[in-house]
C-alpha cells in the first residue's frame, strides 16, 4: 500500500483535498469518484526521489526533447526499459534525472509508463499522462509521444509570447510609480519654501502636486500597508472559486489586453482538445482534461458545462456557443466538423488560425505599446515638472 495525495472537487465546485492510501493511482480514483468526486491530481507522497526533484526545477523544455527522444527510440524499436535507461544517461538536468530514474526503476517493478508518469504530476501533468495512457492502451506510444512533445512546444511558444506581451508594459509602468512617487516625496517639497517666498496665489495643478506631496510623506507607510492588506485579499479573493470565475471573467473583457488572452483560450482549448481526441482519449475525458488546463476559471466553467450537456445528448457547438466564451466563427466551425465527422482536424485547424491571430496581435500590441509608454511616462514627468516651474514662470512675468 501506498500514500497518495489528491486533490479534487465536489458536486458544489469546491475545492477537497486530502491523503489516502491504496495499491495504486487507479484505486485511489476509484475510491474519489465512488464519493462523487472529480479528481483534479493525485501523486504519491512515498517516493523520495520524486520528492527530492518537486524542490527542483524541471523546465518545459526538459520534457520536450525527452519525449521527442523516446519517440524515436520506441518507433526504432527499443523497448521502453532501454529507452529510459539510455534517456537516464544523458539528460543533463539533475532534477529530471532524478525523475527518469524513479520511472524506470517503477516500470522495472511492473508499473506502466502512464503509472510511473502519474506519480510526477507536477512535471508531466493530467493531459501527458492521460495521452501516454492512451498511446499504451492503442500501441501508437511512439506516434502519442511525438504529438505530445510537438503539443508542448506549440503551447511553449503561445506562452512566451502572451508572456512578452504582458511583461514589458507591467514592468515599465511599475518603474514609472516608483520614479513618480519618489519625485512627488523627494523633489516637490524643496520647492515649498520658494512659492511660500512668493506670497502669490499658486496653479491649481502646484497645489494639487503639493498635497499629494504632504499627504504621501505623512502617510507613506500606511499607504504601503494598505497595498500589501489589498493584495493579500486579492490573491485570497482569487483563490476562491468565485473569486477567479469573476476575475478571469473580467480579464477576458479587458482592452487590446483580453483580446489577446480571448484569442489564446480558444487556441490552447481547440489545440488540447484536438491532441486529446487524435490520440485516442474519449470525448468526456478529454473534455474534462482540457477544461482543468485551460488556465482560466470561466473557460474551464464553459467546458465543463459542455460536458456535462454532452452526456446529456447534446452536440459540442450548442452548450459551447451557450457559454458566450467562444467567437461564432469557432463554433460554427466546431459545429461543421461534428457534422462532417471531421471533428479533430476542424480543431487543429482552429488552433492555427489562432495560433497565428496571437502572434498578429502581439506583435501589434508590441509596436503600439512602445510608443504609448514613452508618451505616459512624458506626460506624467512633464506635468510633474511644469507644475513645479509654472509659479516661476508666472513670477519672472510679473516681474
């Protein structure tokens, strides 16, 4: 018997979590689903080798050229053992050595290569897992491996670029508060004494800078501690499931920003699904997969409803159009390639054409933002400055 964590949700959407123990993975989701339970993860807790490498990183990277390699090795004809054994001797990350070598030491012993996966979840995750399941169940673990490693890379690049999209404008927007605030502390309040010396009535914009001023080196403090109170509700107000169905929603809805992150749900669902259903993964199953990877709460909602309304008799297109998530032209084409039987390639080509709207659009945002920027920043340091020499300018004139 072995230790398994696990987490999972009830009938009501809320989040359980726990330990338990049982023979296997599969027993352990057996025993959850017979309470009625969606399992969400499970993984061992007795393997120290696993637990030594979670400390660790593994990057997406690592995963990818492991499975591009056994790919080859396995369609070669080697068998799995050999395979793991020879990816065991060359991977350069001690991490995600350390993991191959506990999964060829448990298939060594019996186990599967989806069990001994599914014992490093956090590394490969449901979707890989689940896949190589599928890839062991159909014989075609070798043509499964080189989709999964060609789905990652796909998902890799959607990533980084929805990642430099978002980076760059943060970052130079938080060095842009941080130079104001420091001015509006340090700087403004040497010129106080100069316009008292006046005895003249100051530029509504001055008094205003000076006020902020006053109030932001009286209440400095307390105005950081508000911040950091507001952003530990926050985060504790996403973790719930209100909290990020509502904020997830909204991001969705943001300017030029949730076009883009619109843009890549439907790319990163249709992609997972496709790959999914390609590889031999039930329609249910592979529904409920791409729903808990989805990475926002509103689309995992959508899709989850789908499938549920699925096992109801409904087609795909109607519960997913209901969602209001999903651009028409997505559900029509959806709805085409249920009706042609063509279901998986009309997804696939879903996938590209949003693939390529992603990259358009963030190259867009890309040469928009700059510009933008330079022109904020001037404005706020070139108001910053006007209204500090506006009462000197008005003076030297009625001089």
């Amino acid at each position: 018997m072995e230790k398994y964590t696990y987490s999972a949700k009830d009938t009501s959407g809320k989040n359980v979590t726990g330990t338990m123990e049982a023979e296997s993975e599969a027993g352990v989701i057996k025993n959850l689903r017979a309470k009625g339970l969606t399992v969400l993860n499970v993984s061992t807790t007795a393997a120290k080798s696993g637990r030594r490498s979670r400390r660790r990183k593994v990057k997406l990277e690592d995963v990818v050229v492991f499975s591009r390699q056994l790919s080859t090795m396995v369609d070669a004809g080697l068998p799995i053992l050999q395979g793991l054994e020879i990816m065991q001797e060359q991977i350069e990350n001690p991490a995600f050595r350390d993991v191959i070598t506990d999964i060829k030491q448990q298939v060594e012993g019996g186990k599967s290569l989806s069990e001994a996966m599914s014992k490093h979840m956090k590394i490969f995750g449901t979707l890989y897992v689940n896949m190589v399941k599928a890839g062991e169940a159909s014989g075609m673990l070798d043509e499964i491996l080189d989709r999964v490693s060609s789905y990652l890379e796909k998902m890799n690049v959607l990533k980084r670029k929805v990642k430099s999209a978002m980076v760059y404008p943060i970052s130079v927007t938080c060095i842009a508060i941080v130079i104001t605030t420091g001015l509006i502390i340090k700087v403004i309040p040497t010129f106080r004494d100069i316009f008292d010396s006046f005895d003249a009535e100051l530029p509504a914009i001055t008094l205003f800078l000076l006020a902020l001023s006053d109030f932001l080196n009286a209440y400095l403090l307390w105005v950081i501690l508000g911040l950091i109170i507001f952003s530990f509700l926050f985060v504790r107000y996403k973790k719930t499931e209100a909290g990020a169905l509502y904020l997830d929603g909204l991001a969705l809805k943001l300017p030029i920003f949730g076009v883009i992150l619109r843009k890549v749900a439907v790319s990163k669902f249709t992609r997972t699904l496709s790959t999914l259903t390609k590889s031999g993964v039930n329609i249910l199953e592979a529904l409920e997969i791409t729903a808990h990877t989805s990475g926002n709460k509103l689309v995992e909602k959508v899709v989850l409803d789908t499938r549920t309304s699925i096992k109801e008799g409904e087609s795909i297109a109607v519960p997913l159009a209901r969602g209001g998530v999903f651009p028409p032209m997505v559900i029509r084409m959806i709805s085409v390639g249920e009706q042609t039987g063509a279901l998986e390639e009309m997804l696939g080509k879903i996938s590209d054409f949003y693939d390529d709207e992603v990259d358009a659009a963030v190259t867009a945002l890309t040469s928009l933002i700059e510009p933008l920027l330079i022109s904020f920043l001037g404005i706020v340091i070139g108001g910053i400055v006007i209204a500090m020499f506006l009462p000197i300018f008005q003076l030297s004139t009625i001089v």
